[in-house]
C-alpha cells in the first residue's frame, strides 16, 4: 500500500474577500495545518488573557500563510476580515485540524431512509 502524502496545506476563497488600506481585494489564500505551538503560545498572550475570543484571531495570523498579494497576515488584517469570511476560515480551520466531526449521508439498507450520520473524531 502506498501511503498519500500529507497535504499540510489547503487553498482557499473567502466568500467576500479582504479590502486593504487601497481598496485592494483579497480572496484567495492558503492555510497550513495547526502545530501544538501555534494553539499553545497564543494562550500568553495580554489580548488573549483579557478577551478569550482574541484568539481566534491569533490563531489566524499564525495559520493563514498567503492572502491574496498581501505581504503579511497580521492582527490587524484577521480584525478587518467581515464576519462571514472570519466564520469561514474558523470552519476551515477546525476542518483540516480534525476538530469538526465529519458527518456522512447514509440510506438504512433496510427502509431506504436517508439519515445524515456524524463520524466521531479519533479518541473523541
């Protein structure tokens, strides 16, 4: 059998796209898979401590690796994302990092009833 390669990687498009300070539209980027340091060393940080949602955005800044032809994704650029495209990379970062339970469409061989089933996580 041959093992696939990880993909540690995975492109994306947000659905409405960042606006820079010119007016620049950024849509496409790509977010690499979360490393134990990059969910741990965010936890330090004053913004963290002081508002727990902050770290969403944190967690972002570290994980998002191109956005369009912007040069750096900091704070600042994850805090100027509009609400769906934040939701949007939040759900695909809980996606490739396995946090999101898979949920599978089934049909019960025996009634034919189409239920949709959620696979649970690996020592979940």
């Amino acid at each position: 059998m041959i093992a696939s390669p990880l993909v540690t990687e995975v492109p994306f498009e947000l659905p409405k796209g960042y606006v820079d300070a010119e007016g620049t539209l950024h849509r496409a980027g790509t977010m690499r898979l979360a490393t134990a340091a990059d969910e741990i060393y965010p936890l330090r940080d004053p913004r963290v401590q002081n508002w727990p949602a902050y770290l969403i955005i944190l967690l972002l800044t570290r994980v998002v690796t191109r956005l369009g032809s912007l040069r750096e994704i900091n704070a600042g650029v994850v805090e100027g994302l509009f609400s769906e495209d934040l939701a949007h990379l939040q759900d695909l970062y809980n996606r490739i990092n396995g946090l999101t339970p898979q949920v599978l469409t089934v049909a019960c061989p025996h009634c034919g009833e189409v239920h949709e089933v959620e696979v649970p996580l690996l020592g979940g």
